[in-house]
C-alpha cells in the first residue's frame, strides 16, 4: 500500500512501533491473491526467497482417511515470513516511503494521526494496518463506531522447526484430531513451518515447551515434529474483528486492524495485500479522499467478508465439534472441500487481482 502510493507519486509515511523493521515470524502460505499482489509490486522474487512453490495439499483426519487432496492449478507460496516482510520494507524503501521506528500510534483525532510522544499529523490520508490490536480503530470506537472483537476460543502456535527427513518438501499438509489442528508448510533449506491449533482450556495442548506426549497421542506419526518446536514459541488466541465500517473521513483500517479472522484457510495476508492494492488504486487520482475510501469499502468488503466468514466456520468445525460429531465432520469437510460452488467463489476472490485493471 505504502510502495503503490509512492509509485503514484504520493509523500509516504510509515509509523512503525517497534525499535526496527522486524523481520520474524515463521511460515506463511501465499495464495494466488497474495501472488498477484507481490508481483504487481515488484516485491515477489524477494518475498518468495526460501520459500517453495506448493503442488498439492491435502487434509488427513484422526483416522487417517484424506479428507481433500489436490494437485494445485492455482499458484500457492509456503515462504518464510521473513521473507514477505523483508521484501515489502524494501520495495517501500526504494520507491521513497520514510519508514519512521520507533514511532507508536495512539489513535487519530478528525483525521489527524496521534502519536504517543503527543504529536498529531496532518495527512490526506491516513490507513490504520496496525493489526489485531489496532489503536487507530479504537478511535473508530470512540467516534461511535460499532468493533466487534469476536473470541473464537481457539489458540494457535506457529513456528520454524529444523527440517527433518519426512517433512513435506513441496506440499502442503494439515491434520485434524478432536479439537486440535496441525499443519506443515514445506521451505527451502533446512527448516519446515508448524502451526498448531487446540482450544484454549486444552491445557496440555497449550503447554510450553509442547507437550510432545500429549500431541503424539493426537497425531503419533507427527512426533518427531513436535520435538522440534522451539521452546520459546508462544501461544496466541485467536480473535475475528467486525467493524461496521473500515472508513471514517480519510481514515481507513485495513488487514487485521480491520478484517482479522481465523487463519484458517491462509488469507489473512493474502486479503489484506489485495485489499491494499485496490486501496491504493482506488485513491492514487483521486480528488475526493473520504468518497473514493467508501467506494473501496463498498467493493472489497463482499469478497472479504466471504473469506472471514468461512475462516471462522472453518475454525469452529476444527475446534468445537464434539467427539461423538466427529465421523460426521469428517464427511461434512469432504463434502465442502469438493463443492463446486465454494471453490468457485474462492477461486474468483483469489483472481479479483488479475481482473482489476
Ligand atoms: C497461526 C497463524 C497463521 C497464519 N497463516 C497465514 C497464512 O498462511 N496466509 C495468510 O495470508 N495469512 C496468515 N495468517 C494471517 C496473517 O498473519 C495476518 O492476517 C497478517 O499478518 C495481517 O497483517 P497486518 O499488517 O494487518 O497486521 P500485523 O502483521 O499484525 O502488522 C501490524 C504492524 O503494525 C505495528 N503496530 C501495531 N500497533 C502499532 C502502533 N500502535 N503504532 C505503530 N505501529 C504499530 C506492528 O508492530 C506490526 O508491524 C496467519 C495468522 C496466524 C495467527
């Protein structure tokens, strides 16, 4: 977002809180959206470095039977986080975006940006992708605008394990047991990205160091994976955020801040990269900041509601179904897997980039 409107020719600014532009995480899966997004910013190569290109994915239940399989027609990434962040800090870097550390937001007062030190800044535009926790959107709050901050009861853990010899080298696999889910992203390299989901009152799920007995019990064949799971690795709960408008006057919330949802079908990221485009695109011309930001609302919203709305239901399945539902979830995830309609809403959400402009 930052990199589009300095390439349009706008003065940009970024605020970030931290002491430097951390380049942390652990793995993440770019789909055909988020592919798009960093192509279109030149950012792609770079982003994808010690990632692999994914050619089949597929979901295991407890009883071993493949939920869904498929060999990818669509481009899917599973990169390094690292990656993704490294390559955005230095497209904006390039195009003459001013990366200011350091710099916490505390809210914006009629369109201005509050920063802690107590300085306020005019913009002509100011966008709140301040994450889940997003200050900027609690002045939407203040300003009677309706945030919900929906618990979803779940927790997750993500991480970088040493890559062992069975690890997936170029697919992607993810494996349901009762309440708990896990994933292996393959990388480049000696490493392999884990995340782990379980709800928050399994406490010997959510124990660190991992409770590898426990696990083990709920996926034997994946053991070895979860010895390797750093002992510093945190658990986070997991939230959906509402809001009834991500725009007010010529503030608008975007990514997490606006839209957070369940990570479950990978598109967080990849919705907030194509929201950001579009954002951009939308307001580069434009004369009338506040309308064209509504506009941008009023086009996005449908395809990102769609993708949060069906994270969560997602999430739910995964983590609510009672023991004795489970041979029926099984049935309902296969069922959904393959229905036509869904993929072919997902597919159009995942192309909205290749068809804008
Ligand atoms: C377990 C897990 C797995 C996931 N897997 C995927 C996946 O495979 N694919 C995918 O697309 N998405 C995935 N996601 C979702 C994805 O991580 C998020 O949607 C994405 O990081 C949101 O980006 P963001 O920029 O909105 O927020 P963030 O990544 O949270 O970035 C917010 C930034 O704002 C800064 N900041 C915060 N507060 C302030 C402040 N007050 N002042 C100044 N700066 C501030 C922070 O330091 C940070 O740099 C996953 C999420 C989880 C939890």
């Amino acid at each position: 977002m930052a990199s589009q409107l300095a390439a349009s020719g706008w003065t940009v600014r970024v605020h970030e809180r931290s002491t430097e532009v951390r380049e942390i995480g652990a793995g993440i899966a770019l789909g055909q959206n988020g592919v798009d997004a960093m192509r279109r910013l030149g950012a792609f190569e770079r982003a994808i470095d010690g990632g692999v290109k994914v050619a089949y994915w597929s979901i295991e239940d407890q009883w071993q039977r493949t939920l869904h399989s498929e060999w990818l027609s669509t481009e899917l990434y599973s990169i390094p986080r690292s990656s993704l962040q490294h390559a955005l800090h230095v497209r904006a870097r390039d195009l003459g975006v001013e990366v200011q550390t350091d710099s916490a937001v505390v809210g914006t007062r009629e369109g201005r940006l509050l920063l802690e030190g107590g300085e306020e800044l005019e913009a002509d535009l100011v966008v709140g992708a301040d994450g889940v926790n997003s200050r900027v959107r609690n002045s939407f709050v203040a300003r009677g605008i309706r945030v919900k901050r929906l618990d979803l009861k779940v927790a997750g853990l993500r991480a970088l394990i040493p890559r062992g010899p069975e690890d997936p080298t170029d697919h992607m696999l993810e494996w349901l047991a009762g309440k708990r889910r896990v994933g292996l992203l393959p990388l480049d390299g000696d490493r392999t990205a884990i995340y782990m989901f379980c709800p928050p009152q399994d406490a010997r799920g959510r124990r660190i160091p991992v409770d590898v007995e426990s696990w083990a019990e709920s996926y034997p064949s994946l053991r070895s994976a979860f010895e390797r799971v750093p002992h510093d690795s945190t658990w986070r709960d997991v939230v959906e955020i509402h809001c009834d408008t991500w725009v007010d006057g010529n503030v608008a919330l975007l990514g997490d801040a606006a839209f957070g949802m369940a990570p479950n079908l990978g598109q967080g990221g990849c919705t907030a990269l194509q929201a950001a485009l579009s954002l951009s695109a939308k307001v580069a011309d434009a004369a009338d900041i506040p309308a064209s930001l509504r506009e941008w609302e009023g086009e996005e919203r449908p395809h990102v509601d769609y993708v949060q709305k069906w994270s969560g239901r997602y999430s739910r399945m995964c983590s609510k179904t009672p023991g004795p539902a489970l041979p029926v979830r099984s049935r309902v995830f296969g069922v959904l897997a393959r229905s036509e309609k869904l993929n072919e809403r997902f597919a159009g959400v995942e192309a909205r980039l290749i068809d804008a402009q």
